[in-house]
C-alpha cells in the first residue's frame, strides 16, 4: 500500500499549526492490487489540511484502464477540490465503485456520486447540505459571496439531482435543512445502490475464562448443559441459574410478623 500526502498544504498546516516533523493532518492512499484494480482510501478532508484534487489526480495516471475501488470515510471539505475528483473519477475509463466505510459529508457525498455503483456499509452514513464559507470584507463583499454559494449549490444539487432521480428543488429542501441519511435512507432516496450485509460468520474465542471468575461463565451456553437430563445416578438439581426464590410459608410469614413487632415494642420502651 502506497500513502500520499498532500506535501505543500501538510507542511504548512505542521507550520502554522507547530506540529512535530513526521506528523501529517492527510491520511489518503492507494492499494494496487493488481490487473484486479486498486483500492483509493480517501479517510480525511477534501481540500486544505487533506486530500487535494492534485494528489488523486497524480495517482489517478497509475490505474489507468484498471477498475478503481474509492472508500470515504470523510467530513468533506472543499467543494471545488471535491468537484474536481469527482470529474476525474468520472472520466476514469476502468470503472469506479465507490463505498462509506464511515461518512461521506458535505464535500465527500459529490465524491460518492462518482461511483458506476455506490455502497454503503454498516453503520455509515451520508450528510448533504448547502454550501458555505466565510467571508471578510464590507457588504458588498458578503452578497457577492452569498450568490457565489447559492451557486455552488445549484451546482452540488444538479450532481445529486442527475444521480439520484429526484427533482432538484426536492434536492435543495433537503440541502437547506442539512439531511443525514443511515444506510438503508441513503438507498432509499438514490444516494447509494446497495447496502452491505454485515458478516453472518462467528468468531470463536481462543481463550478459557478461569473457574469462579464470573457466576455463569458459559453465558446462555452454560445455562442450557446445567438443565440437560441428569443419568440416572446423578441426583436432580434445579440448574442455578432458573433458580427462583421459594415463598415462606403462611406459618413462618406470621412468625416473622410477631418478631417484627416485638423488635418495635422493644425499641420504642427504650
């Protein structure tokens, strides 16, 4: 596995920010498996302080013509870095899966709309909303950035829109109002193809816990080899843990009820 980092952007995160050499704030790369494809990690944000569209589009010359695997597990970023591989993922010729492992939000969902098939994993999830940034400057300033994000929104929603079937004002309600969607949601509403079952396989423990550690150490296994049928020999038991209380009978309740009231005759001559 080859690890990219996005050098001039990481170095002057470590500067302003006074990191030690040798930390990164990147964590973006490529598994080549082969004639098989390659495997792209994008696990940070897009853009500043992540992965930038220079760095995809470095490695996106060795995949050429081989099927590419893109697995986000992003908060997103910036929006013109993630339009950017988005439009080079689309033009890749060796087709392109895209997964969440984790998130896709904000600037990565426009990642996963590159994906010929896009799947979801267990326990993932995928967040859209407006575009938004900030700006210095008087008022002029900040109307001309307001109509610069309704435009970059326009633009996200056309991408979602084209991929998803839905219309594009039903895409910018959901935008305006920042819409999360679990797994089966995201399916559902076309921002993904297909959720991934999760394992049916068991693992077995390879340890022993020591006898006497806990009451039933075997859990429900433990309870089910205490009520199988005893032999003949063995006397029967009632397997500890289907063990109920036994009500005291009539007679004893009326004995511990007169041995209350003496204790409290007693305590009140005191």
């Amino acid at each position: 596995m080859r690890t990219f980092h996005s050098k001039p952007y990481a170095e002057f995160a470590r500067d302003w920010l006074r990191q030690p050499d040798g930390e990164h704030q990147t964590w973006f790369a490529l598994a080549d498996t082969g004639e098989a494809g390659a495997d792209l990690y994008i696990y940070d944000f897009i853009g500043l302080f992540g992965v930038e569209a220079q760095a995809v589009a470095e490695i996106m010359r060795e995949v050429q013509g081989k099927p590419l695997v893109v697995r986000l597990n992003s908060p997103g970023g910036s929006a013109f870095d993630a339009f950017a591989i988005y439009n080079l993922l689309r033009e890749h010729e060796g087709g392109i899966t895209t997964i969440v492992d984790g998130l896709a939000a904000s600037a990565a969902s426009l990642i996963l709309m590159a994906g010929d098939k896009m799947i979801m994993k267990p326990g993932s999830q995928v967040m859209i909303h407006d575009a938004w940034g900030v700006t210095i400057g008087n008022a002029d300033d900040h109307l001309s950035s307001a109509e610069r994000l309704n435009e970059m929104s326009a633009d996200l929603a056309a991408v979602y829109a084209a991929r998803t079937g839905a219309s594009k004002r039903m895409i910018r309600q959901m935008m305006k109002a920042e819409t999360w969607f679990s797994p089966a949601q995201a399916v559902e509403a076309g921002f993904a193809d297909q959720v991934d079952a999760i394992p049916t396989t068991h693992a077995q423990a390879s340890f022993v816990i020591p006898e006497g550690l806990y009451k039933h150490p075997g859990g429900i296994a433990a309870c089910q080899q205490e009520e199988e049928t005893p032999s003949r020999e063995a006397p029967v038991t009632i397997p500890s843990c289907a063990r109920e209380e036994t009500a005291p009978s009539r007679d004893t309740q009326l004995r511990q009820g007169d041995t209350a009231r003496r204790r409290l005759r007693l305590a009140e001559a005191s």
